[in-house]
C-alpha cells in the first residue's frame, strides 16, 4: 500500500525562525515527538524532536560523553533550556531529514524507520509537506497484515 | 485544495426523544456524536461527497484530541492550532413528537494572541496550496470580531475564491473583505440596512447591498417560503418538501458544503442552487449530521422547487 494512503495527514509545523520556546509548546501542546520545520509554502527545511531540544540545553561537554544521565545538576540545565529558549528553531533543527514521497511503499517506509531509530517523517509532494508516517502506525499495520494472513 | 477554517470548533451531541420536557430526566431512544462547527462540518460533508479538504482551526484538550482523531479517521487533512482548556461541546435534542429542536452551545476556550498569530501563519502557509477557503462559525473569545476579515482579504489577494458563512459583527467584517460566497442572516443584515423584512423585494434590496461589496453568491432563507440564492446567473428561489424531515441539524453546513462543490465543478446557477439545496435536503432526513453519499444527494435534486424570481 502507498504510504499516501496510510500517514497521518496532519499537516503541523513550524517555521525556521520560530524561537525553541513555541517548538516545546507544539510538541507539548499536540502530543508529539518531533515536527517538520517549513518555509512559508510548506517546503520541508528540516525536523525539530525534543531529543534536539533536550541536545541543544546540555552543557557543551556531555556533547563528548553522549549520554545524559551524566548530568549532575537539572538546575543548569533548565538554565540552559531557558537561555536556549528564544532562539530559532533552525539552529537546532536536523536539516537532513528522512522524508518520503506518497507513492513510496509503507512497508519500505517503516523498514527505512525502524533502522534509522525514527518515529515520525515527514511525507511529501513536490517538496511540499502533505502528511507524516508515523513509525506507530506502521507497526499496527504491519501487526494487521500478519493477522490477515 | 479546499481549505476550511473553523475558529471555534465543537463535539456536537445530537439527542433524539420521544417528548422533550424541561425539569426531569429523560431517556434519549437515539445519540449522534460527532465533531462539529461550521468548516468542519463542510469538511467532513465535502468527504462524504467524495472531495478532499484540509480543516484549520484551534482545538483544545481531550474533546479537541476527539475532534482530530475523528477527522483524521475520515482521512481529512487538519492543521489545527492547540491551545489550553477545551474545545466546547454543543448539545442538541430532538423532540420527535413535537418535532422541536432545541440547542444548547458553549463559548470555547479562550485563544491567545501568539495562538491567532501562528493560526494566521498557517493560514497564509496553506494558501499556497489552496484553490478555495470556506470560513465559518462562530468567534471564540479572544479572537477580535473583526478576524475574518484578514483572512478573507489574505486569499483574495492570492486570487482564491472564499466562502463565509457566519454571523453578527464577524459577518459584516468579512463582507468587507468581499468575499465570493456569502451565507447571510437575513434578519440581522435587516437591522444593520434599516429595511424591515416585510417582503421578498425588501429581502433582495437588503442582500444587492451585499453584491454592492463584490460578493458573487448570496444565500438567505426567507421565512418558511424556503432558501433565496443571489447569483450572477440571476436570483433564485428554492424550496422543499419539509414532511420527510427528522433533524434539520448540520442542514445548513450541508448546504455550504453542496454550494462550495457545485462552485469548484463549475455548474450553472440553476443546478448550483439545486445541488446545494439537496445537499441540506439529504442532510435532514435523517439524524446523523452529513450526507449518505452524493448518489443520495443527486437523486433529490429533481425534487428541489426552483423559482427564477429575476
């Protein structure tokens, strides 16, 4: 099945200069993991995950370590977030993003997911953002197509 | 694409009885939930008509999580703003001896200022794709009465063809604007224009005003004589057989819905009127808000009563 038929059409994102603090209320706000980041006529430029988010606040020498459960004191790390927090989102945003086209197979989509370790991607037209597959969904389908058979 | 705005969207909850009596229980024989306001409505209406739409709006807390799952069920684009609180919920009885309709609505929640900047942001952003924006319903609080009117003048200076359909001082702000359709009050445009509604000449008087700010098609019902449609291929009068109706609820977005795909297909003025008014016509037979099918809808437009008044 096209992935065209199956993604979440829902198409919310935001723009390249809006500051992390309103990337943090969408996410919050709409219940997501990430979302695309797009130009003003929808053109995927890039994603912001609260993974990134949470990269951006960590003191500049746990970027060596890459684990976060080194962090001794949450106290300068919400200071960081905060200070973080006008800035825009494109510094921070992955600009190489895995998107797919409408026509691409959704089981080609949730193999591309599951090995790159990504819950949601954006799904375009054109370049243009029209849906987003989401790794969960796919996996419900996956589970219903081995029931069916 | 066809974009649809609702601004204070809804979890309607339709209730049919037997007798409907203030001051006690009652026990409903029928429910109907399903998510509401005006561009959804045309949205979900437009998808029962086999067309695809993209619905913008706020939404808010649990109900608004239902309102986008459903839509998101019914394979419908959204693009909504999330904001605090609760998108509201309308109730509406039905008393099917009686054949009363009673209806009770809430205000919604309150929408921030940077909330109305991003819904605006998005709005311009999705214009670029759209050929066609159906605004309704009404303002919830915090938004100024006079917001339609950007978003109108915004798709028009990208030549795109807008639709309102809405009321009080967010009506007369978007005619300002000079939209394409207008779905119109008539007993408030009667007040606002000073002329007393005492006839279907005073009825078209009031509504050329409203040709006079560039608005092509004007629709209005007048008393129980049935739906007046102004169009550029002349005006028109549209009645139908009010017998077999069960619930008029949604009847009105139906008609929306019918004008905003006869308008995309381009048909004439005669079988716009009709498409639309069967639209509002399947819409009434039965409970459930919505169409059956566009089969449903064409089979009853011989049975629309159409009049060219001019």
């Amino acid at each position: 099945m096209r992935i065209g038929d199956v993604m979440d059409r829902d198409l919310t994102a935001i723009a390249p200069d809006s500051p992390v603090s309103e990337a943090i209320e969408v996410l919050s706000r709409h219940r997501l993991t990430g979302v695309p980041v797009v130009d003003e006529e929808g053109h995927v430029l890039g994603f912001i995950s609260e993974k990134d988010i949470i990269k951006a606040a960590l003191p500049g020498y746990f970027e060596y370590l890459q684990d976060s459960s080194f962090i001794p004191d949450f106290d300068q790390f919400q200071a960081r977030l905060r200070r973080i927090s006008r800035e825009p989102v494109q510094r921070f945003m992955v600009k190489k993003v895995a998107t797919f086209k409408e026509e691409d197979s959704d089981f080609s989509v949730a193999m591309t997911l599951i090995q790159q370790n990504i819950k949601r991607a954006p799904v375009l037209r054109e370049g243009i953002l029209v849906g987003v597959a989401n790794r969960a969904d796919l996996l419900e389908r996956l589970m219903a197509d081995g029931d069916g058979k | 694409m066809i974009v649809t705005v609702t601004l204070n969207p809804a979890v309607d909850e339709e209730y049919l009885l037997p007798e409907f009596r203030p001051g006690g229980w009652s026990r409903a024989t029928h429910v109907d939930r399903s998510p509401g306001g005006k561009g959804i409505n045309v949205s979900m209406i437009l998808s029962q008509l086999g067309c695809e739409s993209a619905a913008m709006g706020f939404l808010a807390g649990f109900t608004g999580e239902y309102v986008r799952d459903v839509l998101r069920r019914h394979r419908i684009t959204t693009n909504f703003v999330h904001v605090p609180g609760e998108t509201r919920t309308n109730v509406y009885i039905v008393d099917e001896i009686g054949h009363i309709e009673t209806g009770i609505a809430e205000l919604g929640p309150y929408i921030p200022e940077d909330a109305l900047g991003r819904l605006v942001t998005n709005f311009d952003r999705m214009l670029h794709r759209a050929h066609l924006v159906s605004i309704g319903g009404s303002l919830p609080p915090g938004v100024p009465q006079d917001f339609y009117r950007e978003l109108v003048r915004n798709a028009k200076a990208k030549g795109i063809p807008t639709f309102i359909d809405a009321a009080g001082a967010p009506l007369m702000a978007a005619l300002e604007a000079g939209p394409t359709v207008a779905k119109i009050d008539h007993r408030f445009m009667a007040r606002v224009a000073g002329i007393p509604l005492t006839s279907i000449d005073n009825l078209i008087e009031i509504v050329s005003k409203v040709h006079d700010q560039g608005v092509e098609y004007a629709v209005t019902s007048y008393r129980s004589y049935g739906d007046v449609f102004f169009t550029p291929g002349g005006i028109y009068l549209a009645a139908l057989d009010r017998r077999d109706f069960v619930s008029m609820f949604g009847a009105g977005d139906a008609l929306m819905a019918g004008l905003v795909v006869a308008y995309d297909e381009r048909m004439s003025a005669e079988e716009c009127v009709r498409f639309s008014m069967a639209c509002a016509y399947e819409d009434s037979l039965h409970v459930e808000k919505g169409v059956r099918s566009r089969e449903a809808v064409e089979a009853l437009m011989d049975k629309i009563e159409v009049e060219k008044l001019s």
